[in-house]
C-alpha cells in the first residue's frame, strides 16, 4: 500500500468537502462504499445535498456520469434502453439507455413503480442488460448511487428488503450544522457547483482506481476480527428483537467496507474499530426489527457494538 494513494483519497474528500459542506464523515462512507465497488443508496430528505455528493463523487473518481429522475411513469425503457428499427440497414438496432454510464445516479428511486426499480436492480446485480435476447456489458467500473425519499412522503414506492439487500451501503446527510449552513448562506450557493479543475489535485483517474482497489483486497483482517464479524451476524439472526437478520451478502460487504475503511485510515491491516465505524452504513438496511422494537435497522444495528463484545467473555 502506499502513502500517495491514501492522500489522494485524502484529496478527494477535501475537495467534495468544499461542495458538500460539513458532511466529511458522510463523505468517507460514501468513497468507501464505491471504492468497495458497491452499490449505495442515500435516503434523506429533499434538498440536503444528495445529489450534490452524487456528482461529486463521479468527478472525484473520473467516472462518466448519467442521471435519471425517477417518476411513476417511467418504463424500465428508459433507463436500459430499446431496439428500434433501422430503415436504412432494415434490422434493429439497441439505442443504450442512461444506465450505460460508469456512475448511474438514480434520482429518487422510490418515486418509481416496483417494476421499474426492479430492472435498475436486476442490471446492478448483473452489471449487463439483455434486450432481445442479446446481452450487453454495462461500462467498467460500474456504480449507482440512488437517491431516495423518506417513505411517508407522499408518491413513494417503497423499495423491499430483497432489493435494498443490493445496496451496499446506506448513508442519511442530514441538516447541516450551524457553521456549514452559515458558510453556505454566505457563498450564495457557490458551494453547491462541481467543477472538474478543483478535483485535479486528487489524481483519482481510472489507473489509481483500480491499483487501490487492488491494493484494498490486500489489508490484512484477522482470524479473531473475522470471529467478531460473525459474532455480529449470528446475534442478528437469533436475537428476538430481529425480524430479519443480516444475509450472507450483508456479512461479505462488511468485510469488504472494513477493509476499505482500514485502508483510508493508511493501514494494511483491519481493527475492530474499522468494521464498528461502517457498521450501520452497511447493515442498517439489511435487517428488519420486531413489531416490539422502538426504533428501525439503523437504531437496532448502532446498539450491536454494546450487545456483542470484541473479546467474547
């Protein structure tokens, strides 16, 4: 592992940091889980910065960018694609859709219909869309990040376990502080522009990518860590006030985000702070709490670093 790759991701979260003020934790989440080469969803509010960080992050990363605004009407057509007939060669042809991009920002998933959302999931989990048969390779690397609202707001659909299971992580913005809403207010908004030239420092293009994802499958986790994780997911899985565990899917990507997290940090190895720091972000929205549970995944995963010790006694 080396120091340059570590400050470039310094870099980067310095530079989204200038157009997302006051969210520098949320911002590391959000490079772990793509350097993890995972899926993430972002659920908050309107208006919070959501796509903001979307957009950031494809021009910290290099990575061409499409969007989509998801509506009630819209057909898994319009984001994969269609064959239209050719007159002049007499056969169809596929036009691509905007899910042909390396980083897929998925406008407030959850204002479409099941159907819809369903094809978006099914191509994230298969990185090809097959029309007509033929199969169709999606860009290297491939992400999306997809926005959703809170469900009680009014036109959502909401997405089921089965597909918020294909996120690798989930991440809330929230209200910015004082301070970043103050230094917002002064700069009229100018905080909210991304510029390509204010991300040349972070030298994070396609080659440095891929070194440091290979570089991340190299950290060091240890037989006892690797124990602690599982004592995390076993206890999901018995303990009452759980509907629905963590699935084996959950138990990888919180290897793999532990992994991520101790490389930022500029080690080779994994602690258990590490997996304790992406534990809500990865498992919040994989596990689903009893009826006699006050609170949701998110409030039930945060309290598994005081009912599992690191150490069993």
């Amino acid at each position: 592992m080396t120091v340059s790759n570590t400050d470039r991701i310094d870099g980067a979260v310095a530079a989204i940091s200038q157009v997302l003020l006051g969210k520098e934790h949320e911002i590391r989440l959000a490079l772990c889980c793509l350097l993890s080469g995972g899926h993430l969803l972002l659920e908050d509010l309107p208006g919070v910065g959501k796509t903001t960080l979307a957009r950031a992050l494809a021009t910290a990363l290099s990575l061409d960018l499409g969007r989509v605004q998801f509506t009630a009407d819209l057909l898994p057509s319009d984001i994969l694609g269609v064959s239209i007939f050719s007159r002049e060669t007499e056969a169809f042809v596929f036009k691509k859709g905007p899910v042909f991009h390396q980083l897929l920002l998925a406008d407030e998933i959850n204002r479409a219909t099941p159907r819809t959302q369903s094809a978006l999931l099914e191509v994230m989990a298969e990185a090809q869309v097959t029309i007509d048969g033929v199969s169709h390779p999606l860009p290297e690397p491939f992400f999306v990040v997809a926005t959703q609202n809170p469900q009680q707001q009014l036109g959502t659909y909401p997405l089921p376990e089965s597909q918020l299971d294909r996120f690798f992580m989930r991440l809330s913005l929230g209200y910015p502080d004082e301070k970043a809403e103050r230094d917002l207010l002064l700069s009229s908004g100018a905080g909210t522009a991304v510029s390509e030239t204010e991300f040349v420092s972070t030298n994070l293009n396609h080659e440095a990518f891929r070194t440091i994802q290979a570089e991340i499958a190299d950290v060091a986790v240890s037989d006892s860590l690797l124990s602690y994780l599982q004592r995390l997911v076993s206890f999901t899985r018995a303990n009452p006030d759980y509907a629905v565990g963590v699935s084996p899917r959950g138990s990888l990507a919180l290897l793999a985000a532990t992994r991520t997290w101790a490389y930022m940090q500029g080690r080779g190895y994994a602690l258990p702070d590490d997996m304790q720091a992406v534990l809500v972000s990865v498992l919040g929205h994989r596990v689903v709490p009893s009826l006699d549970f006050a609170g949701d995944g998110r409030d039930l995963v945060a309290q598994l670093t005081q009912r599992v010790d690191v150490i069993p006694g």
